[in-house]
C-alpha cells in the first residue's frame, strides 16, 4: 500500500507540473477553469461545478472582510448536513462529512489563479487514503483584486491510513499552518517571525517535552493572527527567559487572538531585571483576544505574573479563561494573579483555583487599574501585602462586578479582603457590585483598606449562613444582567458556577 501511495504521489506530481506548464484555457466560466484543472487528477475523488456553491460563495464574500470571514460565512451559508471538519484532516472524515476550504488567489488571470489553488490544495488532495471516495464541489468567482476559489468535498466512502506512514509534522493552508506535532509547532513559530500574522491551528495534542521554548512576539514585534488551540492540549511549554515578557506568546497584538487552548503543567520564567517584566502561560503581554484558554497546574513567575495573561491593556480581553497554576511574583514590587496579573482592560467570565504569592496578589487578577472584572470567581490561597480573593488592588476607578472567593487569603504587614486588598485611587476609587466571599481571611474583611469603607457597604458581603449562596448567586445575576453581560450563575452544588448564555 505504501508503495502504491508514493507511486500515486509521484504521478500526482507529474501532473501537477504539466497541468503548471499547459495552462487551463481562459474561455471558459471561471468555475469550469479550476474543475477542468482538479478532474482525472485524483482517482478517488470526482469533481463537479456547483450553482448552489457559486451562490453561496457569492453571498459570504459580499458579507466578509477578510479571507477567514468569508471562508466561515460560506460554511455557514452551505448549511451542511453531514457536518463538517478541517479541509486538512480530510482524510479523517467519516461518511458523510464535508471539508470546506477557501482561497484568494489575487490578479486578473483566472488560469493562474487556479493553478495557484490546485498547488495549495494537492498536498491534501494526494494524501487521501486510496480506499476513500470523495466528492468535491467546486466554485470561482472574482472578487476586488482577485479570486476567490472554494471546494466543498464530501466524503461519500470513509478511508483507512496506512499504518506505517506517520502524519506529517504540519500542514500549510493559505496563511494557516494546520500543526500535528511539536517539530510542526516549531516550524509555526519560525514562520511567525518573520509574518507575525501567520495564523495556526492545532490538529493534535502537543508535548513540547520541557524543552526550551522561545516565546511567539516580543516587545517590539507583537504576534497578530490567530491562534486556534481546537480545544487540544499542549504539554511541557518551558520558557526560562531574560526579556521583558514571557509565556507561549510574548506579546499579542491588537489584531492576534488565541482561543480554545489549554497548557499543561506549563513552566514559565521570567527573569527580567526592570519591575515591568511580564509573565503568563498564554503570553505575557497581551493587547489582543484571549478567549476560552485554560493553564492547569504547573508554575508562572515574573514581577508582574498571571496563570493565563501577564499584563491584560489597551484593548486587550481576557474571556473565560481557567488557571490552576502556582503564580509567584518575583522581585522588588509585585503584581500576582491567578489568571492576569496587572489589568488595564477587561477580564471576564475567568476563575482561578491556584496559589498566587506577591506583593499585590489576587486570586483573579492582581491589579485592576482604570478598568473591569466581571463575572469572575476564585477557589484557592492568596498570600503577599495587598491580597484579594478576587483582585489584589483595584484602583483608579476600576470595576470589580458579580465576583467571589472563598479559600485563604492572607497579609503580612499589609491588607486582606475577602474579594480586594486594597480598594483606592489617586482621582477615583475603584468601585465594587454585588461581590461575596467565604473562607479564611485575615482581618475577617470583605475588603482590606479602602479609602472611604461607607461606600463599600453591602457591595463585598460575607456568605455566613445569614447570606446565603442562593441569595449572592441572585445578586450577582441581577448586576450582571444590569451590565447587559451574556455571563449567569447557577448554584446546584456546594459553590456557583459560570454559564454563558
């Protein structure tokens, strides 16, 4: 079987090149170009133009921007009955399934233009199991300075892989680099430096095997594409590092997003000198969308550290998002989180269930300057100066909404609070809604040092047994729903958990 897929390879190949050399004729309806181009080239997959792609493929590019929102406004508009999986794993799929992938090839030769989309899609194409059978509609249109070319492909009879023929360590898509393994991580983030926008999906668990890792984006050159994890794993991220911010990623953008990803056991360092170095297992410094991310275990240290994010500002968000890691801030002065250390933006829908140590310390996010957490909970120990179950310090107007902890919280010389250290300002005081807390807390307090404790009334409550989870899970919703957040408690165990509608 081996041997009769590499003989195929190598016809495929052939054909590709004299397919490059001949050109397609450029008469014909565009959609007709890049079917001539694919027919008789695969012997397990026919083609055919498709009316109900072309008109589909039609309305997603008169709805989308970009390349990726036209791609996802087209499978939507396909409305696929069989389901869907990545174009790259077609080879995976089941009987049934589809595999939609979309190209813009720009120009004004619609030949070249599919030759391009053939290239790109061979190496899919010619790695499809030899006992499958495969369908694939196809459809080009022109678009401003360019083509667009979709195939659908649906999988009409399941394969099986070779045995013996491992996948490939990547897969290159467009701009997207569909990763299988570590060796295909690496090559990703090779590829990140020198296009900061390069986009990745993961296809596979990683395990980097605590091998030194050199974070994606640094201060100057900020990661701006997409970071699709696909709710799988990477194991063993180890960053031991003397710059000023640390973690997978260095520094993300105002364009860069990561989502769906869990680190395992991470081990980031950060040894940065000046008291503005930044540490997280996602990234250190984050101006971009981080959403759906999860750290479980492992250790983060740095003077300002977070579980998930380092520093959150700008425009930066951090959405529900999970750590479990011990966070240590290190050094002189100190931000510790349990998911962001320093936040000058937003964090929200997050929770935290570690043991964060540093001069301000908090169970979600250390510091909480200008800006909001909402809908955030913590379930762990807080140790260091300023300590909060929820926000070691929130300042300068920042708001802390529908929050609560319960674990240990405690000071040395300093203040504890149940949801906040210390609640203060050089122009506003931070303001705090509908917050609860239980557990140990020095000074039995729900916030440690404010500057004007009347305002704070009935806004960081004990759960005691005259307050209730019921009754705190009421409130926390009613604010939440004042804010107009898509976040909602439920209580139907010992603690209330997060939903989002």
């Amino acid at each position: 079987m081996t041997c009769m897929k590499k003989l195929t390879a190598l016809l495929v190949s052939a054909a590709l090149a004299l397919s490059l050399l001949a050109g397609c004729g450029g008469s014909k309806a565009l959609s007709q170009v890049i079917a001539d181009l694919l027919s008789g080239q695969y012997n397990n997959v026919t083609v055919e133009v498709d009316p109900d792609l072309t008109a589909a493929l039609k309305k997603a590019a008169a709805a989308g921007d970009t390349q990726e929102e036209v791609l996802a406004a087209l499978v939507e508009n396909l409305n696929l009955s069989g389901g869907s999986i990545t174009f790259s794993n077609l080879g995976d799929g089941q009987q049934g399934q589809h595999g939609v992938t979309l190209t813009f090839q720009p120009g004004s030769d619609p030949d070249a233009a599919a030759r391009s989309a053939f290239t790109e899609w061979n190496r899919v194409f010619s790695s499809l199991p030899d006992d499958g059978s495969y369908r694939a509609h196809v459809s080009m249109i022109e678009a401003e300075g360019g083509y667009y070319i979709a195939v659908d492909v649906e999988v009409l009879k399941a394969g099986s892989h070779d045995k013996d023929e491992p996948d490939p360590d990547y897969v290159i898509q467009g701009n997207t680099y569909i990763v299988y393994t570590a060796a295909g991580l690496r090559a990703w983030a090779e590829a990140a430096k020198a296009n900061p926008s390069t986009n990745c999906t993961l296809a596979r668990n990683i395990d980097l095997e605590n091998q030194p890792w050199t974070p994606v984006g640094d201060v100057n050159n900020a990661y701006t594409g997409t970071f699709d994890g696909g709710k799988h794993t990477i194991s063993g991220l180890k960053v031991d590092s003397s710059a000023q911010v640390a973690g997978l990623f260095g520094r993300i953008g105002e364009k860069g997003t990561v989502q769906a990803l869990t680190l395992a056991t991470p081990d980031v360092k950060s040894t940065y000198t000046n008291t503005s170095g930044y540490a997280g297992a996602v990234v250190g410094l984050n101006e971009g969308a981080i959403e759906n991310c999860h750290v479980t275990g492992g250790s983060i240290s740095g003077n300002i550290a977070g579980g998930v994010v380092g520093i959150n500002r700008r425009d930066g968000s951090v959405i529900g998002c999970s750590s479990s890691a011990k966070v240590n801030g290190t050094g002189s002065y100190t931000s510790a989180g349990g998911v962001v250390g320093y936040n000058l933006s937003t964090v929200t829908g997050c929770s935290s269930t570690g043991t964060v140590t540093g001069d301000i310390a908090g169970g979600v996010v250390g510091c909480n300057d200008t800006r909001t957490v909402t809908a955030c909970y913590f379930t762990g120990t807080v140790n260091g100066n300023a300590t909060g179950g929820v926000v070691g310090s929130n300042t300068n107007a920042g708001e802390v909404t529908a929050c609560y902890a319960t674990g240990s919280v405690t000071a040395t010389g300093g203040s504890a609070g149940g949801v906040v250290g210390v609640n203060s300002g050089s122009n506003f005081t931070g303001t705090i809604t509908a917050c609860y807390w239980s557990g140990t807390v020095d000074g039995d307090k729900g916030v440690g040092d404010a500057d004007d404790d009347d305002d704070l009334t009935g806004k960081a409550t004990k759960v005691d047994g005259s307050t209730t989870w019921e009754t705190a899970v009421e409130a926390m919703n009613s604010a939440l729903e004042d804010k107009n957040s898509d976040w909602r408690y439920t209580f139907t165990g010992s603690l209330p958990t997060l939903t989002k509608n």
